[in-house]
C-alpha cells in the first residue's frame, strides 16, 4: 500500500466509524427524543435528522457520482433553520432517507479507486483545479466526516436526556 492509498483509507475508515456511530445513534433515539432541541434554543432532532440526509444527498453530486436523490430537503435543511419551514417531512419519512442516500452514497465511496480521490470534486472546475489541488474529493469526504462527528455530538445530547 503506497501513502496515497493509506490516507485514503485512514479517511474512509474515519467516516464508516462516523457514520455508522451517527446511524446506531439515530436508530436508537426515538421520534419522541427527535422532536426535542438538543439545547435551549438550538436545533430540534428532526432538523439534524434532515440537516445531515440533505447533506449526504448533496455530497452525490459534489464528488460527481450522481444527481441528488432527495433535491426536496435543501430548501427545508440546508437553506432555512430550524423552525423556519412548519411543514416537515415525518421522522419516519426521514429516517428512510436518510438510510437511502447513505447506501447509494458508500456504495460510490466503496467502488471509487484511491486515485480518484484525489480528482477535483463538482464545485471546482477542470482549469482552476491544477491551481488548487487541495480542492478535490477527498478533501470535501474530510471535511464532510468533521461535519457528521459535530452534529453526532449534539444528537447525543438528546440520548443522554433520555
């Protein structure tokens, strides 16, 4: 294994233990627990809930695998806060989605070379991409899994209350 190829897998390896801890934690909290802030005026479970699908839908098409699989969640998770849009998706609905695209999503992530990680990703373009390689796949995969382990942190917030 030369060096590329075990940061490769050093990062996959720290998002599988990421998301895998994530998605034993979702499973575990109940739709009850869901609804509740993890802190006095922050964020509801639901929202982190569709936060984190809508995420991982859109990571699809930033490493170029594929078009978003649930477009509906942006505008409900990503471009408005918590509380902003009264209409949301059940956690139910959520919970399915959020298992959805995170199968598709690592069944990408599993089949990719260790070289390709090291293409640019959607939001830079061919021609700029010599100029900032640091801009590339495996970069947006880090900083996704540091993204995963913060709001991991506050779901858990909602476990130990009970």
């Amino acid at each position: 294994m030369n060096d590329q190829q075990l940061f490769v897998k050093m990062a996959l390896d720290a998002w599988t233990a990421q998301l895998n801890g994530t998605d034993a934690l979702i499973g575990q909290l109940t739709d009850e627990q869901l609804m509740h802030e993890v802190a006095p005026s922050r964020n509801r479970g639901i929202y982190l809930l569709g936060h984190l699908a809508a995420e991982h839908d859109l990571l699809l098409p930033l490493l170029r695998f594929q078009a978003p699989m649930f477009p509906e969640l942006k505008p409900v998770f990503i471009d408005a806060v918590d509380r902003a849009v009264t209409d949301l998706p059940s956690v139910q609905q959520l919970r399915a989605q959020w298992k959805a695209v995170n199968g598709v999503l690592n069944d990408h992530i599993k089949n990719i070379a260790a070289s390709d990680w090291y293409t640019r990703h959607a939001n830079i373009s061919e021609a700029d991409f010599p100029k900032e390689p640091h801009r590339n796949r495996l970069n947006v995969l880090l900083s996704r899994t540091i993204h995963l382990a913060h709001h991991r942190g506050q779901l858990v917030l909602l476990a130990e209350r009970g």
